[in-house]
C-alpha cells in the first residue's frame, strides 16, 4: 500500500482514534488509504472482541482489507442509514479536503457524504491554512484530453496519473482515468468545485467542500480531534 506524509505511529494513533468513537449496531463508511487502514484494522480488532456494526468499503483495497479484519459488510443499497465514515486526506483545511491520492475518490465521497457524520483520520502533514493539493479528476477514458483543455482553461495544470511500476495510466475502480490538476492555492475551494462538477466527463473529483465534520490528527504526543 502507497504511503504518503506522517509517520505509521501518527496515522496508527489517527486511526485508532477514530475507530474508538464506532458504536454498536452503526453502519460505517471505511475509508481507503494507509491512515484509514488504521482504522479499519482496529474496527476490525473491536469486531473480534464482539463488537456489532457493518462497513460499507469505499475502495476494492479497503474491502479486501474490511474482508480481512472479519468486519460484516453491507452495500448503500441495503443500508438504512450511513451512522459513520471514517477516511483519510491528501491535506485539510477547516472542514475542506481534498481526496483521490488512492484514486478512490469517486466512491469516497459517495459514501462520506451518505454518512450522518464524516471523521477525517490524518498526520499533520496533511494541514493546510489553505488547500493548494493538485486536485485530482476521474474522467471516463474518451474525455482525457477534453476535461485537460478545460481545466487548463480553469487555470489548472492536469497531468495524467500513471502507475509507478507499470508502463501506463493508473486505472480507477471504475475503469476511468485521472487527472491530478495542480490549481496552486484555492482560496475559493466550492467555487472551483462547482467548475470542476460542470466539466462533461469529469465522472468526480477530489474536493470535499465543507465535508469533514472532525479531524483526529495523530501525533507522537497524542491525538487531537479538531471539530
Ligand atoms: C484515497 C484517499 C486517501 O484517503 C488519501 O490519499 C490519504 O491516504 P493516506 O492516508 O495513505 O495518506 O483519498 O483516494
């Protein structure tokens, strides 16, 4: 698994943390990345112990994972209610995000924003006074070179994501490509959500406008939940 930013130990306590707030009978969002595989594998650990509650993966790698840590899975179709997401950023700021380093952002927000309450698990390399993270864009494979003329007219710089060990693009869940389209900083993130969900064959991007209802940030010194 591709790991960015802090320390294990920070995005173990990050993790940790947040899987400590699950209670039973909830229904969770499980998040993909290396922090919120933390959480997943302690959600997992509190299962064996007898805890009652069913993810809903958000990632082929995290239902793999959920599937390993013996977590009872369920699917947004035959949910309820969402009680909980837990999932990792690229960086924050305030309750804005950005989201997609694992490419599994398309289902990332689908899943947080179906969830009453969305818990972000970080470094704190991940802050940011303000979000200048290259945003990335899933797009359908015909519109990779149209949605790269739009965002350049956006202001942006897109490059197409490649795989690190292969000689190709990296390929979503979806069967679609991405984008990572550099903006500089985003004083404005919502108004260039908005241009971004406007653009035809953009099937989803990494901005999480307003979307984080808290953060636990893990640190060698502890955890610190910003609300
Ligand atoms: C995947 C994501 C991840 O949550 C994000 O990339 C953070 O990952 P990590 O915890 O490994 O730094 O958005 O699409």
């Amino acid at each position: 698994m591709k790991t960015t930013g802090g320390s294990e130990a920070e995005k173990r306590a990050a993790g940790e943390s947040a899987a400590e707030t699950v209670e039973d009978g909830m229904v969770v969002g499980l998040g993909t990345g290396s922090t919120a595989a933390h959480a997943i594998r302690a959600i997992g650990r509190r299962v064996d112990s007898g805890l009652d509650v069913r993810g809903i993966p958000t990632s082929f790698q995290s239902r793999e994972l959920a599937k390993e840590a013996a977590i009872p899975l369920t699917t947004l179709d035959e949910a309820d209610e969402v009680h909980l997401a837990i999932d990792g950023a690229d960086q924050f700021s305030g309750p804005h995000l950005v989201k997609g380093g694992g490419a599994a952002h398309a289902r990332e927000k689908i899943v947080d924003a179906a969830a009453d309450r969305l818990l972000v698990v970080a470094d704190p390399s991940k802050f940011a006074d303000e979000l200048d993270h290259p945003i990335p864009v899933e797009v359908l494979p015909d519109a990779r070179t149209t949605v790269a003329a739009d965002v350049r007219a956006l202001g942006g710089t897109p490059t197409l994501r490649t795989a690190e060990r292969k000689d190709g693009p990296v390929v979503t869940d979806n069967g679609n490509l991405v984008l990572d389209c550099d903006f500089g900083a985003i004083p404005s993130p919502g108004v260039l959500a908005s241009e971004l969900a406007e653009l035809p064959g953009a099937v989803e991007h990494g901005l999480f406008v307003g979307m984080a209802d808290e953060v636990h940030v893990g640190s060698d010194d502890g955890v610190e939940v910003r609300r």
